[in-house]
C-alpha cells in the first residue's frame, strides 16, 4: 500500500511540475484533463471555458461523417456541387475538390493568410466562402497535405446547405447536446466562466480577448472546458455512454488514421497507435492525444498563445500516464520572440538616447543604417515566414514586445536623420567660422 501511495504521489508531483513549467512561459491558467484506466483526473480548473484552437475540426468532422452516414453527402463529391458558383483553379486551370479532400486536409489550400483570408466581421461562412471561390490552389486536389482551416470552415458552409440550418444550430443540436457536451460552445459562450485569454509582452502576461467570427468557427473557435474534453476522449476511447449510431461514426473515423501522419476528419495520427490534435488562436492554446487500444488520453488547454509549450505539455502527461518519462517542456516560439524583442526594446531606446549625444556623424549614420535595415529585414521576413500579413502578426498573434520592438527601432531612423542633418550644419558652421 505505501509503494503505491509513494508511486502515486511521484506521478502527482511529476503532473505539476509539468504544469509549473508551463506557466513559467507566462501562461497563469492551465487546465489538464488525463483518462485512465482509474478514471478521469483533473488538475487546474475543471470547470473553466477555453477557446480550444483547432480541436474544433474533429466536432466540425464528425457532423460531416453523420451526413455521410445518413446519405446526404458522399466523401466523392465535388464541393462545386454542393456549393454552386464555387469554384478553384490550379495552374490557372479549373479543377474539382471533393469532400474527403477538405477532411484529409489535401484540397491545394494552404493555411497562408495572404492567399487566402480568412473571414472578417460582417461575413458570413458563405459570404467568406465566396471571397474564397476562384482562388489559385497551392496543388492540385489530393495531391498532397498542407493543413488550412480554409477546408474545414469550408466543411462548415457545406453542412449548412446540406441540412438548411445555420452551422451554429445543426452543431447543438446534431452533435454537441446529443453526446452530452452541455458545458462546450459554438463560438463565444452566452454563460459559463470563461477563462479570459491572454498575450504575452515584455515577459508578462496581459489580459487578452479577441472577438469571434462566424465565417471562422468551423476551423477554430469552440469554447469548452476540461470536464466536457474528458467526455470527448472518453467518446474517442469507446468507453462513453452514447447512442449507437455515434459510436459507429467515431469507429468509422478511427479506422481511417492508421498509420503515422495520416489525417482524417479533424484528427491526426501519431506514432503507433496514437491519434490527437492540437489548438491555437491569438489568445489560447490546447491539445489532446489518445490511444487508439489502450484506455487512455490527456488533454491540455491553456489561455495563451504557446502552442509548442502546450503540445510538449500534454505529449509529457501522455507518456506519463503510461509509466514513461515525461521529457521538458518545451520553449514556445512566441515565448523566444518576446524574450528576443523585449532586448530590441532596450537596446533601442538606448540608442535612441545615444543619439541625443553623440556627434559623430559616421556613427549617428550607423545606428540609423543599422535601425533601417533591421526594421526592413523583420518587415520581409516575418511574412514570408508565417503567411500573414505583418499587421496580422504585430497587432493579433505576436507578443506585444514585437510590435513595440519594431516600433522603437522605427523610430531610430528619423532621430537618426535629423541629429545627421543637425551635427553637419553644426560643422559647416564651424568650418565657416
């Protein structure tokens, strides 16, 4: 009895641990969810509302696979058929994408925001879907992957003309209220606790909300809580009590996510016989993963944007919860930009302040260069490297560092050129005199 107590006590202590890391990217609220063999676990608040990310694909997945089910769609549909006027284009040529290429992730879509915008505030999912017809594909239709929330917000304009209901009410009614989910929302929440989310900055965390589209639920805007994930692995696991038919649409699911990489209806296969996903918007991160044969899975919501944090999080509780070490926490990226920018901030402002007394041109010239081409290098790289549009990344998904970074060294440049233009008619004057 006592090796078991001690056995369980480490295994608590290793839990939090992980969880302590977590925050130590700035993150202060981190709910866990773990499913075993013992029941269900919970560690953080249970009962709090996170944005949970991209896990919203495999709600959005499953009402697909009941129409499929029921007959009122087919996998090999051409979605122009079910969308009249839509219609795409690969090397400027006319092509078809069919259903099960929007659930594989393999349509041409691409998750660039350049390319393909994603719904602004006065649209609707097939207002959006119309600014997204004509579009030039990245590949041809089942060609090969590249994850784009374009195919799954996509799925959700072809459920509301499949059925007639607007996606929000064929989601509750078809699929959230009948698998018990009573505590998990499409799109923000009219009650509940919600856990506010947050952004980072200057190493701290601030408070941070950001409103919710319609033409962007699909892909990636329920809210839920650790207590209704639980439910979901449990669905995932077999070990729920739901209606037969659901059961055979999730078994149905699973049966297509085989072998490592695979995606399917809003799921991912990893190693060996493990399936997850994982979420993230400006302001929360989450993830789940469980496995196939064995009665287990954990999932992770997180309210900031530290996706890589958040994955390594759940991946450690995972393989703890099968008696294997957990490994580190990993460091997020926007965790490196904050850290990196908030120095681009110092050193800026000091440079900013050197200039007010330096007086040698050719270094007043330096740091003006040096704050131009910096400014330059960001603003060209930072774009190409995330797909978006820099004010996307600046003002919505980097820390507020980035943005303030940017700005400081910005404003080396004028100061620059008027202290360079000050000190050289100084000289001509003391050259004259």
């Amino acid at each position: 009895m006592e090796s078991f107590l001690s056995e369980l006590y480490d295994q608590y202590q290793m839990i939090m641990e992980g969880i302590d890391e977590q925050r130590k990217t700035k993150c202060d609220s981190v709910s866990v969810a773990i499913v075993d063999d013992e029941g269900v676990k919970f560690y953080g608040d249970e009962e709090g509302l996170y944005q949970i990310g991209s896990m919203t694909k495999a709600f959005t997945g499953l009402a697909v696979q009941k129409l499929i089910s029921e007959g009122k769609l087919n996998e090999d549909e051409n979605i122009s058929d079910l969308l009249p006027g839509f219609s795409a284009y690969y090397d400027s040529e006319p092509v078809e994408i069919k259903v099960k290429e929007l659930l594989t992730q393999t349509s041409g879509y691409t998750n660039e925001e350049i390319d393909y915008p994603s719904a602004s505030s006065d649209m609707s999912l097939s207002e959006w879907a119309e600014s997204i017809s004509g579009k030039e594909l990245k590949a041809g239709p089942g060609e090969k992957y590249a994850y784009s929330n374009v195919n799954y917000n996509l799925l959700g304009v072809i459920i509301e003309r499949t059925t007639g209901k607007s996606y929000e009410d064929y989601m509750y009614e078809e699929i959230l209220f009948p698998l018990g989910f009573y505590n998990t929302y499409v799109g923000v929440p009219d009650e509940g606790k919600i856990v506010l989310g947050s952004r980072l900055g200057y190493r701290k965390a601030f408070g941070y909300d950001i409103p919710v589209y319609e033409g962007r639920i699909p892909a990636g805007y329920f809210y839920s809580n650790a207590k209704d994930m639980a439910r979901w692995i449990k669905i995932w696991l077999g070990t729920a009590d739901i209606p037969y038919e659901y059961q055979e649409l999730v078994d149905d699911v699973k049966n297509h996510l085989n072998e490592e990489g695979e995606y399917y209806s809003g799921w991912e296969s990893f190693e060996e016989d493990e399936i997850g996903h994982s979420g993230g918007t400006p302001n929360y991160s989450s993830r789940m993963i469980f496995s196939k044969t064995e009665n287990r899975g954990v999932c992770v919501l997180t309210n900031m944007n530290v996706a890589a944090s958040t994955d390594t999080l759940c991946n450690g509780l995972f393989l703890l919860s099968s008696g294997k070490d957990a490994g580190k926490t990993a460091t997020d990226v926007w965790t490196v930009f904050d850290i990196v920018f908030t120095y681009v901030s110092g050193v800026g402002i000091l440079m900013i302040i050197s200039l007010l007394f330096i007086k040698k041109r050719c270094i007043i010239l330096g740091i003006g260069i040096t704050a131009l081409i910096s400014v330059m290098t960001v603003c060209i790289i930072m774009p190409l490297t995330f797909g978006a549009r820099l004010n996307d990344i600046a003002f919505i998904w980097a820390p507020y560092s980035f943005a303030g970074g940017i700005a400081v060294l910005t404003g080396n440049i004028p100061v620059s050129i008027i202290k360079y233009i000050i000190t050289g008619k100084y000289e001509n004057r003391k050259k004259a005199g």
